[in-house]
C-alpha cells in the first residue's frame, strides 16, 4: 500500500485520538517504526494490520472506522489540500459525484506512482446514483463513504449513502441526492488573493 496512504491512517488515528492510541496501535501491530513515510509503499499485511489493531483499539467495526477515516481525509484542517484536490470537480455535489471516474487520474497527477481503484458513476432517475469501486486497496469504498458524507457537507447538500457491498468484486455505493442546497456549503476559493 501507498505509504501515502499508511501515512493518512497514521495522522488520522494521532489527530483524532491522541498520540498514545496510535502508539497503542502501533504496538498492537508490532510495527517495526511507528511512523509511516508518505513516499514509501507498504506490504498490504501491514495496512490490515494496522486497521485491525486501530478497530480493537477503537472498539468500533472495520468499516466505521474506514468511514470515519474518509471523513477526516476531507474534513480536517491538517490535510486540506485532499479537500482541494476534490473540490476543483466544481461548484456543487452534482459536479463532484460526475468527476469522481476522474479521481484516479487526478490523484495521479499529485502523486505519480498513487493507484486508486477504477470508480464508475451510473445515473439513475431521481437524484440517485450507483458508484461501483473497483479494485485495491481492500476496504475503500467504506473510506469512499465518508469521502462522500464530508463532501456533501462541504457542498451544503444532503445525501443518503448506503454500501450495498460487493456484487461480482466490485463494491457499491448507493448515493440519493435529496436536496442539493440543503445548508450553506464550506467556503472554497479556487486560488490565493494576492493584496
């Protein structure tokens, strides 16, 4: 796995919890090193070990806390520019939800050597969608669920999401768009003011 990504578990468990949890998870992992670099790519039986240890921790399930993980990517101050990265999809979550097959690509302009799985939006009627996740690393479309509660937020739209699970491999979120200006969205801006 990405260490990018080891790295984002990492800051979420210290800056959600405390530095004492994740040296509980670390422990509870038996990492070598309890700190993850962004630039380095990790055995996969790592990363389960480490959500594996983070869920004993936590006493919550796995894919709460892979939510809550997708969550603290887009929503917390420390690691604002994953907001960024996402809001340039446009000015609403209509917008964001038809650029998500873009994501991969996106990410791999950022951060070349970053593999998301394939994702694909279908459009149904009604304000409804199907986005199917395809691929590695395991669990994501659980993080993908929090991604997408914390944008809609963002956006100031209400949604309701369900993970319907994986049909023939592939993962499925079901995402209702109820109402796209349901509150005042977070305030984004697009560049910098020079004064």
């Amino acid at each position: 796995m990405h260490g990018l990504m080891m790295r984002s578990i990492q800051c979420f468990a210290r800056d959600t919890y405390g530095q004492g949890l994740w040296a509980a998870v670390a422990r509870r992992a038996a990492l070598d090193v309890p700190d993850f670099e962004a630039m380095l790519t990790y055995d996969q039986r790592v990363a389960e070990e480490v959500i594996a240890a983070l869920t004993v921790e936590l006493g919550r399930p796995r894919a709460s806390v892979l939510e809550d993980i997708g969550t603290y990517l887009v929503s917390d101050p420390n690691v604002e520019r994953l907001r960024r990265l996402l809001r340039f999809a446009g000015i609403s979550f209509e917008d964001f939800l038809q650029s998500l097959e873009d994501l991969p690509g996106r990410a791999r302009l950022a951060v070349s050597d970053l593999i998301l799985p394939r994702l694909t939006l279908q459009a149904l009627p009604g304000g409804r969608y199907i986005l199917r996740i395809d691929g590695d690393p395991p669990g994501f479309a659980h993080v993908m669920v929090g991604i997408l509660r914390a944008m809609a937020d963002d956006y100031g739209a209400l949604v309701m999401l369900d993970h319907h699970g994986q049909r023939d491999g592939v993962d499925e979120i079901a995402i209702t768009l109820v109402e796209a200006a349901f509150a005042e969205g977070r305030q984004f801006v697009l560049g910098d003011h020079a004064g």
